[in-house]
C-alpha cells in the first residue's frame, strides 16, 4: 500500500522541491547577477521545500488522528441492532475487537461472523479512504511546489519567509513543551485531589506508617492500608543523600584536576573512562549493588559486630553515588573550562599560587555551572529506581539507619501502579499524591538553585 510510503515520498519531493526552487534562483543570478536577489539562492530551495512538504504534513497528520473516529463511525451504522445497544462497556469491547481483527492480533477462528464481516468492511474502507489521502498529499505537494516555484523572482523576500515559518515553528514547539508540562501536572494534580479526598492531606504528610495494601471488595479481608509518607521521604532523602555525598566529592575534585591540574594525554584517556559510568544500564548498577555491595556491607558490618540488613540504604546510595559521578564531573569540568582565562591571568599576576586561583578565584566563578550540575545529580539520585529495588528493598522503614531496609518514592510509585488493583482504589491513586509530593519538592529545589545561581552569576559576570 502506497500510503505506507508516504512519509519517505514527501521526504523525497521535499528534497526535489529544494533543488528546483535553488536552481531557479540560480538561473535568474546567471542573467542579472547574484546581487539582483532578495535573498541567497539556499533560502529560495528551502522556501520552495517547505511549501511542498510543510501542507502534505499537515494533511497527513489530520488524517491520522481523523482516520480511526471517521472510520469507526462509519461501521457503526451497519453493526446489528442488538450490537448497538449493548452498554457502553460491551460496545467499546466489540469494537476493540473489530480494530484487532484488523491489526492481526486476533484470528478468524476465535470471533463472531458479525464482527469479522464488521473488521472486513472496516479494511477495506481504510484500504480505500488511505489510497484516497496518499493521492490528495501527493496532489497538494505538487500543486504547491508549483505554485512557489513559479512565484520565484529576484525580489521575492524568500529569507524572511523562511524565518517567519520557522519562527512560528519554534514558538509552536515551545507551546507544545509548555503545554505537555501543564498537561502532565494537571494530570497528577487531579489524581492527587482524588486520594485526599479518601485520605486525609494531613494523615498523607504527617503518617508516620506506610501500608497500601487495601481489600478490592467489601467481602474481601484486607487492611484498609495506612497512607503516611513519612518512611517513604526519609527513605528517599537518606539513600539521595548518601549518594551525593560519594558524587559531589568525588565529582567535583576529578572535575577540578582534569580542568586544572592534568596534562593533555591524561585527561584525553580519564575523562572518557569516568563518562563510561553514564552510559552503563541502571539495571548494571542493580546487580552490582546486589551481588557485590551489599554483601560486602554485610559482612563488614558482622565483623564489626553491627546488625546489617541483606538489603541497606547504605549499599543503594554507594552505588548511585557511583553512577552519578559523571553528571557532576561532566558539567563541572566544562563550566570550570569555560571560567575566562583572564581571572587566572589576573591572580596569577597577584601572585597566588595554582591552589589559591583554583580556590579563590575559578570555583567562585563557576558555582553556578556547578551548581546546575548537583541540581542534576540529586534528580537523577531521587527519580531513580532500578538501584533502589534491587539493593534497598521495598520495606518502608521509619529510620535514618543506613545498614536497614528502606523504600524511596519512585519504587513506590513503581509498586503501587503494578497489579490488578482497580484504578480508582485509594491504593492506585496514592501513587499520584506522591508523584506530586515529589514534583512540588523538586520545584523547592529549583528554586533554591536558581537563586544561588542568580547571586553568583551577578558577582562575577
């Protein structure tokens, strides 16, 4: 079918379109010279391009949302009547049934001759109304490639078209961002409401007791669950903050001497070893934890004579400390190379030494690179998962104890959001309230870093 085609196809006219529209532009600079142009004979291809490509896109995503409601509706007029009024429930389960038959996922065998006649009659429909679309995209394409192409002149203004479409492109991507970000923070929001409204705000924040685990049926034995998120944010903050505490260190002096102190050869075969750490699976680092760390732990701390759990925050936060590493290391050696030379010219000629330009004078100036570079850290350390389940646990502890089991609030999310709970149960739903406790503790975060960002970069700009 050629309507599969039909990316690859505008792709292939769009860059056709370029051509025509450059080598016209080109043969009017053969007869009058290129300074007769508006604009470089580039700017005359990609107009020409855009109008080619720019309304078959348009076309065909219109399509693609319109296609599957267009065509359901359609098939519904010639379902049975004793189809049609079934309940709301029923009648979205025959026509899911309908939509795959279609996409393959289920045999002739196995479905009801109403439905299979119903998924024939929806192919061929689709078959015809895609041939039908393939035709009016590649109709539009050359009708509006045409159009531009003998529209071309020497004074048609084609770098300022091409900016403004491009600039209406941008602010349409900087909508969508805004709009995704509103979208999902309106999504945990209402969800969240939803849980306050079966458990109290205050019992959430304050309960010193985290339990779930509720009956899905009032005939079924069960605890009606204990939401206090309390173990869960201590849990959370005690494994974040082990981890920083091995990152930012380690991080921020090998940022330092790669910056400052090592030779060229060095810092070509270091710096790409300590960014390999961000690029191994989070799974890897698991299995590390697990299979090495925590034993390890465990062992060290019989021989000490201390009780060591098979499963510690302390082995959890070693290990992401470990993986985070190269997101300090990383920004903090380029902000740290970015520091003007001049300041380590000016303190130099002050006569301080390496340490105390380094001390006094690059790190000043690059705390707010540094700091963006921890703000980074200490969100990947809260949002991450894998780590936590497999060398912390799922125990939600109340404790500051390192060497015990304890749980962080993504792991719960993850747990929570897994199962044959029904969706509305307080049990789901307090997956969103603490998907909202973390967002609006994030959002303090950013804002204490903007702030000391926003006081350094006016001292030393």
């Amino acid at each position: 079918m050629l309507y599969n085609y039909t990316l690859p196809c505008i792709l292939i006219l769009s860059a056709a379109a370029f051509l025509l529209g450059r080598s016209k532009a080109q043969a009017i600079t053969r007869h009058s010279g290129l300074r007769s142009l508006h604009s470089l004979p580039t700017h005359y291809g990609v107009l020409t391009a855009m109008a080619c490509a720019i309304p078959a896109m348009m076309v065909f995503a219109v399509w693609q949302m319109a296609e599957s409601p267009v065509i359901t509706s359609m098939i519904v007029k010639n379902l049975p009547e004793e189809v049609r009024q079934l309940g709301a429930n029923e009648f979205t389960l025959i026509l899911n049934d309908i939509h795959n038959f279609v996409e393959g996922n289920i045999v002739s065998d196995s479905v009801n001759p109403a439905i299979q006649a119903a998924a024939e009659h929806y192919a061929e429909l689709q078959a015809g109304a895609r041939n039908l679309v393939f035709n009016l995209i590649t109709f539009t394409m050359l009708v509006t490639t045409g159009l531009v192409y003998f529209w071309i002149k020497a004074e048609l203004r084609a770098r300022n078209l091409v900016e403004s479409v491009t600039m209406v492109f941008l602010i349409g991507c900087s909508v969508v961002a805004i709009l995704t970000t509103i979208g999902i923070i309106l999504s945990v929001l209402f969800e969240a409401i939803r849980f306050f409204k079966a458990v109290p705000l205050t019992d959430f924040l304050f309960g010193l007791d985290w339990s779930p685990q509720t009956a899905m049926r009032a005939d079924q034995a069960g605890s009606s669950g204990a939401f206090g998120a309390v173990p869960v944010m201590v849990g959370t903050f005690l494994i974040s903050f082990i981890a920083m505490m091995v990152a930012i260190p380690i991080g921020l002096l090998s940022a330092i001497y790669l910056a400052e102190y090592a030779n060229s050869s060095v810092r070509t075969i270091a710096k790409p070893m300590l960014e390999i750490l961000a690029g191994i699976p989070t799974v890897v680092y698991g299995f590390f934890a697990a299979l090495s760390v925590a034993p390890l732990i465990r062992d060290i701390g019989q021989f000490a004579g201390l009780s060591v759990s098979s499963e510690s925050a302390l082995a959890a936060g070693l290990v992401m400390g470990i993986m985070i590493i190269p997101f300090i290391s990383s920004i903090s050696d380029d902000v740290i190379h970015a520091v003007p030379q001049a300041l380590r010219d000016g303190s130099y000629g002050l006569g301080a030494t390496k340490f105390e330009t380094v001390k006094n004078v690059v790190i000043p100036a690059a705390l707010p690179g540094i700091v963006a570079g921890v703000l980074l850290a200490v969100s990947r350390a809260i949002g991450e998962t894998m780590i936590v389940v497999m060398a912390a646990g799922l125990s939600a502890n109340l404790t500051f104890n390192p060497l015990k089991a304890v749980t962080t609030v993504t792991v719960q999310i993850v747990t929570l959001l897994v199962g044959d709970q029904e969706f509305d149960s307080p049990k789901t739903l307090a997956a969103f309230a603490l998907g909202l406790l973390l967002f609006v503790f994030t959002l303090i975060l950013n804002f204490i870093a903007l702030r000391v960002v926003r006081k350094y970069r006016e001292q030393y700009d």
